[in-house]
C-alpha cells in the first residue's frame, strides 16, 4: 500500500551523500524545479492570469506574507538542528572528559585494583570508539557499553578504604564516574534526536508553494529565471543546512568519537602494555 512520502526514508537516503553533493543537490533539485516551470508551465498559468490587471502586485503581497511565516520557520528549524548538534557534541566532550578524570583518578587506587579499572576504561573507551559509533550512525544503540560501565561501577565499589584518603578517593571515583554515566545517557539520546516528520512535510510544502509564487510572475524570461534561480538555490542551501545538521549523530554533517580518540591518545595509550 503507498505510504505516501516517508521524511526518514529521504533522510536515510540522505546520509548515503557526502555534503558536497548534498548541498549541489538540494540547491539544484530547487533552481531545477523553478526553472522547469519557468519555461514549461509559466506560458499557461500567464494565460489564465492575463485578465487581471496588476497581478504581479497581487502575486508580490501574497508572496511577501507567505515568505514571513516561511522564512520564520526555515530559521526555527536551523536553530533547532544546531541546538540539538551542538547538545550531542557537548556531551560526548564532557563524557571523554570524565573518562579521562576518572582514569587519572583511578591511578592512585592501590594494585591490582587500579590495573583492573584502567583497563576496563580503556576497554570503554574503545567500545565506544569502534563498536558504539558505527552503531549510532545506523540509527542502534547497543548495550555494550552499559554493561561495561556496570562492571566498572562494581570495581570502584569493591575498594575497602583502609584510611581516610582511600576515602575520599573512592568518593572522586564514583562522582567522576556518575559523570561519565549521566554524559553517557545524553549521548545515547542523540540517537533518535531528529525533527519531526511532520515539520518536513511542512517545509517541503512551503518550498513548492514558494516555488509556484514565482511561476506566477509576470516578466522577462532572461530575467525570470535569473531571479527565479537566485531565490530557489538559496532555498535549497537552507534545506540543505536542516537536512545535514538534523539527526547530530547519524546525518551527513555528524559528531564525529574525535574526543574519545584525543583523550585515548593522551591519557591512556602509554598504558596499553
């Protein structure tokens, strides 16, 4: 049965595209689209409207309305892909950075505790890297990682502090580690973070109704689809900028396990013997 246009499925072909052609695409598919009316389908809508004087005014009040609320939701939705990305990738830095606190931290735990732990984390971290990553730009979430922060939850636990700067170690330990837990959890949620379908629907529809706005002016060809051209390809940018920032961790324009792989590098390579 025809499920009628699915914004997920064009998303997931989307992320298929590099943000080069992506960008050429929606702002060709745009300038295409005008211009193919322009030429094909200007001739007769001219016809029907040649009997009314002054359309061109008429075309340009309507247009000039249409555009306010248009352009007011085109910004709201750039804000809100960004905000989103931008909330990913803060989480994904603050948890690199608890990691990183807490395997500092973990150091001074006497041994063979300390060598258990640092190696967990250095586990962790990997999983995140080669295992998690992969998965969240398929849209999953896998349960590795949870079961990996239980058992480092556990070894920290397991410490019997014998004095009281054991204690107040163990008690660094688990707020780094309730850190690195709640930055987990935010992270995980960028998974499924996206706009809603329903908004696509309406910005696409306010794209081809900006796009038969133009059709139905009245000027020169040459002139027409100059200016056709103009307004269309910014439009296409626009889509463009939603379609690459929506979805932070899945989309063309991603977070990328960069702050895993610095903090990897910095803080626990030379621990890898």
């Amino acid at each position: 049965m025809y499920q009628g246009f699915d914004p997920q499925g064009f998303l997931g072909w989307v992320d298929t595209l590099s943000p080069t052609r992506l960008a050429l695409f929606c702002s060709l598919a745009m300038v295409g689209v005008t211009w193919f009316g322009i030429i094909f389908f200007k001739p007769f809508i001219r016809r029907w409207l040649r009997k009314q004087p002054g359309s061109n005014d008429l075309v340009n009040y309507a247009s000039a309305g249409f555009s306010l609320f248009y352009g007011l939701l085109l910004g709201l939705l750039s804000v809100t892909a960004f905000s989103n990305a931008s909330s990913v990738e803060a989480s994904v830095y603050r948890e690199a950075s608890s990691i990183a606190s807490l395997y500092r931290t973990v150091a001074a735990y006497p041994e063979p505790l300390r060598g258990e732990v640092q190696y967990l984390l250095r586990d962790y971290t990997q999983y995140v890297i080669k295992k998690d990553w992969p998965a969240h730009n398929r849209g999953e979430v896998w349960n590795g990682g949870n079961l990996r922060l239980q058992v480092i939850q556990q070894k920290l636990i397991s410490l019997q502090p014998i004095d009281h700067t054991q204690s107040l170690l163990q008690e660094q330990s688990m707020k780094y580690f309730g850190e690195l837990n709640d930055a987990r959890q935010q992270r995980l949620t960028g998974v499924s973070t996206a706009i809603p379908g329903v908004l696509w629907y309406v910005m696409i529809i306010g794209a081809l109704i900006n796009i038969l706005l133009i059709w139905l002016l009245d000027m020169r060809l040459t002139l027409h689809m100059i200016l056709g051209g103009i307004i269309s390809f910014f439009l296409g940018v626009m889509i463009f900028l939603i379609a690459a920032m929506d979805r932070p961790l899945q989309g063309t324009v991603s977070v990328a396990p960069d702050a895993y792989k610095q903090m990897y590098d910095h803080v626990m390579q030379w621990d890898e013997s």
